[in-house]
C-alpha cells in the first residue's frame, strides 16, 4: 500500500486530524503514539465505544476517524452511521476507516454501504496505518483488489434471491446512463480494484485525466468515493459478480 502525502513540514491547515475509537487501550494508545509521531498527523481525542465516539467527533471535528467494528454500547457500524449521516444541523462530516480483526467481516460490507471509506486489519504493519490515514484523508478508499473480491462476493451473497427492481426512476441502471461512454469504462475499472495508475496505463491515457474522469463520475452519481463507486457498479449491473478481470 503507498499512501498520500510525504511526511515532512506541512502548514497547519493540512495536518490530519485524527479520532480513534476502540475499545481495547492498548490498541487506541498503540495507534495514537504510532500517529502523533508524524508531522502531517493530529490525533485529537480517542474514545472507548461508540456512544463516546459519536460525541466526541461532534465536537473535535476529525477528518478522519479509526473506528473499531465491536464495540460495547454502540458498535462501529451504528457510530459510522451517526457520523456518516448526521442528523439536521449537524455539517461535518470525517471520513471513516473501519478497524476490524478479521479480513471478512459481516460489517464491512454494510459500513461501506453507508459510505465509509474502506477498513484496515488491526494487525497490518504500521506503515501501512499510517499510509491509510493518508490515502483516506485525500477522500480515497482504502479499497485494494483482494478487498474488492471479497466485497463483491459480499454483494452477490446478499442479492442471491432477490428479484430485480423494476419501476425505479432513479435507480442506479438510470443513473448510469448519466455518464459518457469513457466514464463508464473507467467506474468498470473502479470497480474491479484498480488504481488510477493503473486505469491510465490500460486506457492509455494520463494519470490526471483519470483523476478527472472519477472526480466527474462520483460528481454525477452522487458518490463519496471509490468504496460506494464498487458498489454502485454492482447494484447498476455494470460489473456482475463472477466476472473475471480484463
């Protein structure tokens, strides 16, 4: 994994400010003194449970928080909802990184549905932490091809024997119709797991042209970011589960 942004001297106004909510202390202590060493990275408040999160972000205003999946009171996917959708009044909203033990996990699936922007293995290297808070504070997903299979095995899994819906005029089959035909060849690549470098070099064209393309395409679907664009792709009927990669 590589992330976003060199450590090094950034103004003040580019520092990462980051939430942790977990509830092992060991494992909030760990991550916040991981962190904190970085000069691009802020820690700002850690909380033991949900309820505590929550509350804790109303007022620290993060942009992006560490959010532990099992948590006592109120779990990780019921917090990230909280934050995720603020009720009236409240604006901000952090970006969420889900922490979970296990790669396939029930919830993950659910919590990117509601728009957070990937998960991390609790156990992953700590430069691979740290690269994470980077990629998801510059509004990626934390999304690589191994976790887009398993996503889209999620997916499948769930829509197994359900009907399709009919009569939606503003489902995502229309929804897709809004994009041009090079949009849609690069969201297919999205959401087969490929990076922008990646798409660039298949499509042969230039890697800010691609940034462009995918600015444009969550633009007009309304999307928060690579995350909810795999599973756009999916439910629209785009990309079916079972496809192999181009």
């Amino acid at each position: 994994m590589n992330g976003i942004g060199a450590p090094g001297a950034f103004p003040s106004d580019q520092v990462t400010r980051v939430v942790i909510v977990d509830d092992q202390a060991m494992v909030r202590a760990g991550f916040a003194a991981l962190l904190a060493a970085q000069s691009d990275i802020d820690v700002v408040g850690e909380a033991p449970d949900g309820v505590a999160g929550v509350e804790l972000c109303r007022r620290a205003h993060p942009d992006v928080v560490l959010m532990d999946v099992r948590m006592p009171r109120l779990n990780g996917l019921e917090a990230a909802q909280q934050l995720l959708d603020p009720p009236p009044g409240v604006t901000h909203q952090p970006k969420v990184l889900m922490l979970t033990t296990f790669d396939v996990d029930d919830y993950v699936y659910e919590a990117l549905r509601l728009g957070a922007s990937g998960f991390l293995l609790k156990d992953a290297p700590p430069a691979d932490l740290i690269a994470a808070v980077r990629v998801v504070a510059e509004g990626e997903a934390l999304l690589a091809p191994s976790v887009t299979r398993r996503l889209i095995a999620e997916f499948a899994k769930q829509r197994s024997g359900h009907a399709p819906r009919k009569g939606r005029t503003s489902g995502p089959e229309v929804r897709l119709n809004a994009l041009t035909e090079r949009e849609t060849e690069v969201l297919e690549l999205v959401a087969r797991g490929r990076s922008n470098t990646e798409i660039a070099e298949f499509l042969v064209l230039a890697e800010q042209t691609v940034k462009t393309h995918v600015s444009r395409i969550f633009a007009k679907l309304g999307l928060r970011d690579r995350a909810q664009a795999v599973i756009f792709a999916y439910e629209s009927g785009l990309v079916a589960p079972g496809d192999h990669d181009q």
